[in-house]
C-alpha cells in the first residue's frame, strides 16, 4: 500500500499541476489588464500585495503542488524501501504521513475533504490494517494471543 501510495502521489501530483495550471492561466489573463505597481485589492492570507506580486504567486502555485506531491510521493518510497527491513513502524509512520497531510490540507482547503474520499478510506483502511497486523505480530513474538 505504501507504494501504491507513492505512485497515486506523482500521479496525483501530475493531475493537479495540470488543472492548477488551467486555473493559473485564466487568473493570469484576468490579472492581464492591472498594472504591476497596482495594490491588489484584497488581502491574500492576511497581506497586502500588489499586482505583480499576485501574479508572481500564481505562476509559482502549479510548481509547488507538484513539487509537494512529488515530495510525499519521495517519502513514502522512502517509507516503502523501509517496510522492507521493518514493516511495522513503516507503515506507522505513513499512515502518520497520509493522515497529517490530509488533514493540514483540509484546514487550509476544507473542499479537498471530499475530493478522492474513496481512495483517502481505502487507503486509510489499508494502513491501518497494516499496523493491526504489525501489533497482532509482536504480541505473537512476545507469546501472547492477537486481539
């Protein structure tokens, strides 16, 4: 799960560097007519910028998801190259992972809640079954019974 978890977030990763871009284009060319020095007219995450500097931060948006996403996608083939040697706080620390990371997105974007749940529950199922069977494991090892 942990790889296939690396592989959705370049994949993922891709689709969203598309559409962010679409939306990038579009918020640039109704930011075409404003000139650069101009102070934009809303405050963006509580600061005053101008024209330019909107611009400059739209460009950049694309980039950094992608960016991001290739980043955790790095990690949990980190995590998955882990899970070879020790299984157990591998796939411990990618469900920490995934559930921090979607969460932090959630506050930022309440929306992305919904976008994907049903690959965000298989996904949560599955490692979470995998730590199940971590701890049914080492209690079998320290010769106790699996809950």
């Amino acid at each position: 799960m942990i790889a296939i978890l690396a592989a959705l977030f370049v994949l993922g990763g891709l689709l969203m560097f598309y559409t962010s871009g679409k939306e990038a284009t579009e918020a640039l060319q109704q930011l075409r007519e404003l000139p650069d020095e101009m102070v934009f007219p809303e405050p963006i995450v509580g600061k005053t910028l101008t024209v330019a500097e909107v611009r400059q931060t739209v460009e950049r948006e694309p980039y950094l998801v992608l960016g991001l996403n290739w980043l955790l996608a790095l990690i949990m083939a980190g995590l998955y190259l882990w899970s070879r040697r020790s299984p157990f706080p591998a796939v411990i620390a990618a469900l920490a992972v995934f559930v921090v990371v979607h969460v932090a997105n959630a506050v930022v974007d309440p929306v992305t809640i919904v976008k994907g749940i049903i690959l965000k529950v298989i996904a949560i199922i599955a490692l979470v079954k995998g730590v199940r069977a971590g701890f049914a494991v080492r209690a079998l090892e320290r010769g106790r019974p699996a809950d």
